[in-house]
C-alpha cells in the first residue's frame, strides 16, 4: 500500500523514463512495471471483485499490454497473492513503527498497532478489499497464504502477551487460541465494514478494537 497519488501518476512516471542509452536498468523498469500493474490490480479486483477480474482487465487499467502481465506473474490468481503480501507487508511495518513509538506499555503498544492497522484500510481502500474481501475467494493457495497471515498476526500478539504477563502487567491468555480469535475478530469487523460500509467509516472501529483487546487481555485465566 504505496501512499495515495492520482490514478496517471504510475503512468507518467513510466512515461517519463528515459529511453535508449540513458534508460535505466532493466530492473529498475521491471520493478516500476510491476507496481503499476499492482496498483492496477488493487483498482479492478475492488471494482469487479476477483472473480470477474481478468490479467486483461488489469493490463488495461495498467495501460500495459497482457503480454507484460505475463511477464510478471503467471495468471491473476499469482497476482492477487503478490498483491496480498504487498498489502500485508505495508500494514506489519505500519503497526510495527506505531507500537514501537508506544513506548513499554502493553496496552498503550496494542492499541497503537490497532489504530496504525485500521488507518491503513483508510488510507488505501482498493488495498484494503484485496487484504481483506477478494483474497477470501481467489483459491485454495490464496487461502492458504491468508491463514499463514492470519497465524503471523496472532503469534505477535500472543508474544507480546507473553512479554507483558513475565512483566507483570497483564495475565498471560487462557489458551493458544485467545490471540487467533482476536485477531479473526479483528479482521472480520474491518472486511464488513469494507463490504457493506457498516459503520460508515472504518476508523469508527477503533473503539470497538480497544474494547475488544483490552477486554480479552486484562480477562484472568479461568
């Protein structure tokens, strides 16, 4: 999830790149191509849904030919996984840096975290509906990777429960599975709010989010 620019700003950068004996490593063009096929990618799949989405529908959107699509990923099942760890990269570095400017305190670095999450669904919505909507319906291996992610985000959690009940400050979980049901949890309010705008705006769940982490973590084990 790149920062928002305006929809021609991938292609002029392309444009823009100078040919011949000055242009750039071959690298460089195929790294620059493929962003601009993500960005693409994120626009259909929110606006057609995966299933109706097509390697030309992103090509065009792209303003590449399918050939070049080939060139990068295999068939459009490749490419919404690519776009998927993408996604889930920005948001983990996203969540990172805020619990990390938290400071020690648990719940202050959760809800930190939370908030850096759901500000991200914000700020990139097309993003958004392929890490939270369209990835669910894109294939076995596509389910896969989102379980793997899924798994990922719960054992951070579970960590730093763990670091905070040796430190005394909150109990430690009931079971392995308190930090996956957060996390589904979590993950489950945001996708319906994406798909039928319940509440309006995704940043109206932080509330909710606290209450939900900070319910669950000062619970004691039973």
């Amino acid at each position: 999830m790149p920062e928002p620019t305006p929809d021609n700003a991938s292609a002029e950068a392309v444009a823009s790149i100078p040919r011949g004996r000055h242009a750039p490593p071959l690298e460089v063009r195929r790294e620059l191509q493929r962003e601009r096929l993500f960005d693409a990618a994120a626009i259909v799949f929110a606006r057609q849904g995966y299933a109706d989405a097509s390697a030309e529908s992103i090509s065009r959107e792209a303003g590449m030919s399918k050939a070049t699509f080939y060139e990068h990923f295999a068939n459009k099942e490749e490419c919404v996984i690519a776009l998927f760890d993408r996604a889930v990269g920005f948001v983990l570095s996203a969540m990172a840096e805020a619990a990390g400017s938290a400071g020690e305190d648990p719940a202050a670095r959760m809800t930190a975290g939370t908030r850096a999450f759901l500000g991200a669904l914000h700020s990139h919505p097309s993003e958004a509906q392929t890490l939270l909507v369209e990835i669910i319906g894109a294939g076995p291996r596509a389910a896969h990777r989102r379980d793997e992610v899924l798994q990922a985000f719960a054992s951070a959690l579970d960590a730093e429960n763990a670091a905070a009940a040796r430190r005394g400050d909150f109990p430690r979980f009931a079971s392995p599975h308190d930090s996956f049901a957060l996390v589904g949890a979590i993950a489950e309010l945001a996708s319906r709010q994406i798909r039928l705008g319940e509440p309006v705006d995704v940043l109206e769940l932080e509330p909710v989010v606290d209450r939900l982490l900070l319910g669950v973590l000062r619970a004691p084990a039973r």
